[in-house]
C-alpha cells in the first residue's frame, strides 16, 4: 500500500504540530548541549571563564553555525519539494550535492579559523583578561567544525522529508554525553576552557556520525551513499539560490550582534558574562519560533512541490497562531523566572542583578519578531528568498548598527542598546506583513515562485 504523506494530505494543524514537537524539543536540546559549556565553566571555574565562553566567543560561534544552517535551508528546500513532487533522481542528487558542501565548508572554516581567531576577538575589543580562554576554546573548536557542519545539514535533509523526530534522537544522545564529558573534563580533571570544547567537537562528531547513518537507510527514495557524495553542478546551483541569500541574512544578523557585543564589550566583565548569559537564557524564546519557522518552511516546500497553493497559504495561518500563542507563554515564563534561571548559571549577585535587569526589559517586545520569523518560512519554503533577505538585512541588521553608530554615543547606556532590538523588529514585520500579502503564492500580483 502507498505511503500517505501526512504533510501534503493530512489535518494541517494536527500535522505541524506533530512535526514542531520533536523540532522545538531538538532545539531544547540544542540549547542544552550549547548551555553546559557556559553552566559549568560558570559555577566551577569562574565569572571570567564565563564571559570568556558566552561573550565574543559565542557570537563569532554563532556568525559561522548561523550563516550555514542558512546554507542548508536551500537544501531544505529544494530537497522538501523534490520529496513533495517525488523527484527521485533529483533528490537523490540534492542530498549528495549538500553533503559534499558541508565538508568542503567545514574543511576550509576550520583551516581560516585557525589562522584568524586571535585577530577576530582582538577586532571585537575582547577584554584582556578574557582573551587567553576566548582563544583556547576558539581554536578548538574550529579543529572540530566539520561535525557540526555536517550534523546541520544531515538533520536539515531528514527535516526536509518530514522526519523531524531522529534528528531528535540524534541530540538526545549528543546532550547527555556533551553534559557528562563537561563535568569530567572540566570539574574533574580541571582542564577549564579547554575541557569544556573538547567535549563539543567529541558530541558533535559522534552526532554527524549518526545523522549521516540515518540518510544512508536502503528503504529511503533519498538514501546517501558515501561514494556519491560529490557536486551536481544543477544542484549546487538550486541549492545556493536559495541557500546563499539565507546565508546572508543569517550573516547579517551575526554581524549586528557582534557589533552590539563590541558595545557590550566596553561596559565590563559583569555586563558581558551577563549579556552571553541572557543569549542562552532567551534561546527558550527563539527555538519555539525558528522551530514553527522550520515547521512552516517544510510545510509550504512539499505542498509547493505538490502544487496545493491554497493548503499552503492555510497552514502559514495556522502556524502564524500558534507560534503566537507559543511565543506570548514562554516570554510571560522567562520574565517570571528571571533570577533563578540565571542562578543556573552564576552565583555572581552583580552579574544576576544586570541580567534580571535586561530580561524584563527586553523581553516584553520579543512578541514582534514572530511574523517576521513565520512569513520568513514560508516565503523561503515557495522559493521566494531575495526580498525578504533584502527586508531583514535592512530593516533588522543595518538599522542595528546604524542605531549602535550614531545613536548610542548620544545615549550611552545598556538601555539604548536593547531598544535597538524592538525598534528594527517593528519596522521589518510591517514590511513583511506588506509584501507577504502581495507577493505569496496566490496572492494578488503573485505570478511565479521564485524572483
């Protein structure tokens, strides 16, 4: 008997939801993984190693895993819509093409990494006294960048055919070896900073490991096979199209967070162990909405694929609720916890005290960004990428750094920097919100979906 495809077949709602758990839960667990480091290097060893792992180091991290999970949105993608339109010569082709592009990216960022991590956190104004733990964890972790690399896009490819629950699996195993690792190698045998990244690449590599045995089941219309990873030009091509732009975006993004750390940076120890702590902190926020933005970007793929335009525009309502209601509750519970999620992470009062500070301030205002993270997905998922990068790198990015340019010096002050956040997210979801309703497949001036 044929397989039913939930997704293009199924009850909407009950469909997103089943595939958004084990997505929102994955990235739970992602944060966890990416919060041991920052937990126990910050009640075992110290404020300073704190700041060190959840300062500049975080962001740069942060700027190169973003900008190519950016990357294997394309391979989504086009991998999602070849699944939906059971393509099977070209999906196949799509799953090797972004494999051998993790590797060869993963090959090339650790070899640069290497070479240029003193001069990057120097060019971030890093204080002195962090900068010694800042570089050792640094190049230790680009020794092991490929893992990562690779995982992202293994993961990405099962997403993309609906299978959200094993890459779940996958981080399952990766937390709770990464957690155990942490405490032997750092509380244990006391190797600091260093410990701490060691036990990354070790997790990340046993998770690329895995992901990628996955891909290679014989009964699957998109099974990898080792010896035909290599580039399908045609392939590569669709994959950057879409990939490349996301990539920017993600980039951009990185970039204004990295020159409001330079801020951060010059307020101190306490305001930077407190700021990288409140990163970790308000991923809760994030993952519920970037998971309803996967969900939703997979969705709209493989009823594109599929050719069902009206199921499409219905499920990016119904996501649009739900990630709503979704996002309202955590912020509500994240202000409310405040002081004990960051006694998580410190015992320092003073560092407390700041970060509590920034919570409340801050948090309120995160209902802004749903639309944006939603309409983003959706559009992205039709092959619609261009304008929406040119909206967010605008209306967030630049706004950001034109605001920390010309604006902070008049108004010095962590205030002013978190008002950046609200002020740029106001102004991008109305323009998505505009262009969204004219330019989605099966909207008035919509004619084709790509640009």
């Amino acid at each position: 008997m044929k397989e039913k495809n939930q997704i293009t077949e199924g009850v909407i709602w009950k469909q997103l939801l089943f595939f958004f758990f084990p997505v929102v839960a994955g990235m739970f667990l992602q944060q966890i993984y990416n919060a041991a480091d920052t937990i126990v290097v910050g009640r075992f060893v110290g404020k300073e190693a704190l700041a060190a792992v959840g300062g500049s180091v975080n962001q740069i991290v942060n700027l190169i895993v973003e900008v190519f999970v950016g990357l294997t949105s394309g391979a989504s993608v086009i991998i999602s819509q070849f699944y939906g339109a059971k393509d099977r010569k070209n999906l196949e082709r799509t799953v090797h093409t972004t494999y051998a592009l993790a590797i060869a990216a993963g090959i090339v960022i650790s070899i640069l990494g290497l070479i240029f991590s003193e001069t990057i956190l120097e060019f971030m104004k890093t204080p002195e006294e962090l900068m010694e733990n800042s570089l050792i964890y640094l190049r230790i972790y680009f020794l092991g960048i490929v893992f990562n690399l690779v995982y992202n896009m293994g993961a990405s490819a099962l997403r993309a055919v609906g299978d959200s629950r094993r890459p779940l699996y996958v981080l399952a195993v990766a937390c709770s070896l990464n957690v155990a690792l942490d405490l032997i190698l750092v509380v244990k045998f006391h190797m600091g900073v260093a410990g701490a990244a060691v036990a990354t690449i070790f997790c990340q590599g046993v998770s690329a490991c895995i992901v990628t045995g996955m891909l290679m089941a014989k009964d699957k219309i998109y099974r990898l096979q080792l010896r035909k990873i290599r580039f399908f030009l045609n392939s590569l091509r669709s994959v950057l199209q879409i990939g490349i732009p996301a990539g920017v975006e993600a980039a951009m993004y990185c970039v204004a967070n990295i020159v409001i750390q330079v801020f951060v940076n010059r307020l101190g120890t306490d305001y930077v162990a407190a700021w990288g702590t409140f990163g970790k902190i308000d991923a809760a926020f994030w993952m519920i909405v970037n998971a309803f933005g996967i969900s939703i970007t997979t969705f709209v793929g493989q009823n594109y694929g599929a050719g069902k335009v009206k199921r499409m525009r219905k499920s990016v309502r119904i996501c649009l609720l739900m990630s709503y209601l979704s996002a309202v509750s955590m912020s509500v519970i994240l202000m409310v916890f405040a002081r004990q999620l960051y006694g998580l992470f410190t015992t320092d009062a003073e560092v407390i005290d700041i970060g509590v500070y920034m919570m409340r301030f801050l948090m309120p205002s995160y209902f802004l960004y749903v639309v944006i993270g939603i309409l983003s997905g959706a559009l992205r998922g039709a092959g619609r990428v261009l304008v929406p990068v040119l909206l967010t790198c605008g209306g967030v990015c630049v706004l950001r750094i034109m605001w920390m340019l010309f604006l902070l010096p008049v108004h010095p002050g962590i205030e002013t920097i978190m008002l950046s956040y609200p002020a740029s997210w106001s102004i991008t979801a109305v323009l998505f919100i505009l262009y969204y309703i004219r330019r989605f497949p099966g909207g008035r001036k919509s004619r084709t979906l790509t640009l």
